[in-house]
C-alpha cells in the first residue's frame, strides 16, 4: 500500500462518522468566540491574571516580612532582656526613614552625606541600646543589623503593596505588568534578606564578610591596635614588605570606615605607600561560580561611595596605586551565613595577594592590605 492511499484510508476512519459536519461547526464557531474575547477582552484577562500573581507573591512578602519582625524582638527578647514588651518600640525602628542631602548644589554633598549617616548610625545604636539594655557591644551592633534586615524587608513588602493596590485602584495594566516583571528579582532579594535574620540576631559569618576573613588571616596572631573609625590595623611581614592590614573591628556586624583608616595609615607614613589591596566581595553575574577569585584596579568598597571617595582623594595626593581583588557571590550569598566556597575562596585570595605583593612592590616596601565588609562573626 503507497503512503497516499494510507493518509486516505486513516482519513476515512477518524473524520468520515455521523455528525462530523455539526462538530466542526461548532468547532468553527468556538475559534470565533475566542478570537473574539482575545480582541476585546485579552488585555483585562491578562490583566486579571497579573494580578493573581502579585497578590500571590504579596502574600508570600508579607509573611516574610512578619517572620523577620518575630525573629528580631525575640532575639531582642532574648539578648536584651528587656524590662518591657519591645514590640511597640521594634514597630516604630522598622518605619524609621533617612532623607539623603541635597544634591542641587554637589559640592561637599559627600561630607553632607557623611553626617547624615553618622547621624542616622548613632540614632540606631543608642535606639538598639533602649530597646536591649542587658546587650554588650558585639551584641548591640549584631541586633542592630538585625532590625535592619527587618527594615528592609518591611519596606519592600510596603512598596510592592503600594504599587499593587494602585494598579488595582486605576486598572492600570502598565503598573500591574512592571511589578509582575521585576517580581523574581525582588522576592529573591527579599529571601536574601530573611535567611540573613538570624545570622545577624546570633552572630554568624555572612558572605559580605569574606574580605574581612582574608584580613582576619593575615593579622592572625599579630597584635592589633585601634585607627579611626571602628577598624584595627596589624603590622604584618608579608614576602620581605611591611603590610599594614586593615578591618572593620569584630566579631560585631560592622563595616567600620575603611576610608579613614587607609588615609590614617597613609598619613603616620607621610605617603610613603608602595600599594593599596583591597579585599572585598562582589556581586557575580549568572553563570559564573560562587567563590570565583579576579583581579583588578580601584577602590574595591560598597556602600553610599563616601569612603570610596575618601579613598581616591587620598591615593590622588600621594599617587598611590590601588590594586582589587575581589570574590564573586550571589545576592543572596553576600547576607546569608558564610558557605563553604566563599570561605574557601578566601585562601586563594591570600594567594592572589601575595602575588600581587611580588608583582608590584620590592623587598622593604610599605603596602596596606584593607579586608572590606561586615565583620560579623569574624573577630581579628
């Protein structure tokens, strides 16, 4: 039997039965009511479906805004012990807001900026201290952090409620759809910062702080002395040089101002600086592994760029050149409890370091090794 005289007979039996005729009519008609409904009403369909899936993630953001408001007043509760109920007083810190300076006129903004969060970072730890009078130091600053992430997430859920009710209020389809497009991003955030809770609320080492831990190394059982402002400095022999190895001062979570330290140290040596590492974490792209150890030039610091720029000025008036080297980790890497890759990474790190020490500098020279990010955990 040829090919087409077998698609003839299959025909036959599937189509050739009573009442195909009227099947494919309404078939037909069927096709015709769709289109329909798709030309008219396809945007408010779409629209309603969009909407469905806010409000599913909404949801989601909400109890993960109430568990991290749980999580911090029991660590509260917990470290503080304090003589009240704290919530009322943990409910008013999550709704505290900073309004950045005016930057019609740029000139001095940074310094600006500067009192602003010095302002803003001693209304938190004497707010932390009220509200946890039986906590130390370490302890006030890990609790800050904490409040902090709950913040955090307390605003995220806000603003997406915001845009979610106004796109619900006008039927704004435009509003709807960018939140629906921007959601992965934001509730990937989000779980960042709730896993980071309760490594703040208890101390833990976090992925930011992987600079810090290259530096915690070096210094390891060098004798530490404070410099400006919250970080210690050891004076460390490194490959026949003199390395001046800067971190924020632990185990608390604090990132310190590694801008004044690097310009203290550069000024007890009047300049006299070979070469400025820094050590800190960056935010990898998809496809690249977590611990990922790379190279480069500048100031290797986050943050609102006031140390960034106090750094640059002060490399600037000296001509000292800075080197980076930087361990790559995902968002959600960078506030989560340290994992293992990124720990590891910062051996090789070490390794990259002394490489670049005998690359870039000779025998004698002065160089400063500065580990950014946040301490916590990490005690030098």
């Amino acid at each position: 039997m040829n090919i087409a005289l077998m698609f003839t007979v299959l025909y036959s039996q599937l189509f050739d039965f009573p009442g195909w005729d009227i099947f494919s009519q309404v078939l037909m008609y069927a096709i015709y009511i769709f289109i329909f409904i798709s030309l008219f009403y396809g945007q408010r369909l779409q629209f309603h479906i969009w909407l469905k899936e806010v409000e599913g993630s909404l949801y989601k953001l909400k109890y993960i805004r109430d568990e991290g408001r749980r999580i911090a007043i029991e660590a509260i509760r917990e470290i503080g012990k304090p003589q009240t109920d704290p919530t009322p007083r943990v409910d008013r810190f999550l709704e505290y807001f900073t309004i950045t300076p005016q930057s019609l006129d740029p000139a001095g903004i940074v310094w600006k900026l500067e009192h602003i969060l010095d302002v803003r970072d001693a209304r938190f730890k004497d707010e932390v201290k009220l509200l946890a009078p039986s906590a130390d130091e370490t302890q006030v600053n890990n609790l800050e952090n904490t409040l902090e992430a709950a913040m955090a997430l307390n605003y995220i859920y806000k603003v997406i409620r915001h845009y979610f009710l106004l796109g619900k209020k006008t039927l704004s389809l435009y509003i709807i759809m960018q939140i629906q497009m921007i959601l992965p991003l934001v509730m990937r955030e989000a779980e960042a910062y709730a896993s980071a809770l309760k490594a703040f609320a208890y101390g833990q080492p976090i992925g930011d702080g992987v600079g810090a831990l290259v530096a915690a190394k070096l210094m390891h059982g060098y004798p530490v002395r404070k410099v400006p402002k919250d970080c210690v400095v050891a004076t460390v022999p490194i490959e026949g040089r003199t390395a001046y190895v800067i971190k924020a001062e632990g185990p608390g979570g604090n990132v310190g101002k590694p801008g004044d330290a690097i310009k203290t140290i550069i000024e007890e040596n009047e300049g006299k600086i070979a070469t400025i590492i820094m050590i800190d974490a960056a935010l990898k792209l998809e496809g690249e592994e977590v611990g990922e150890v790379a190279e480069g030039v500048g100031a290797a610091i986050g943050g609102p760029g006031v140390d960034q720029f106090k750094i640059e000025e002060t490399i600037l008036k000296y001509r000292i050149p800075i080197n980076a080297v930087i361990i790559k980790e995902d968002i959600g890497d960078a506030v989560s409890p340290m994992r293992r890759e990124i720990f590891e990474a910062a051996d090789k790190a070490i390794e990259r370091i002394k490489q670049l020490i005998l690359e870039k500098t000779k025998e004698g020279d002065k160089i400063i090794i500065c580990g950014v990010g946040n301490t916590i955990g990490i005690a030098q």
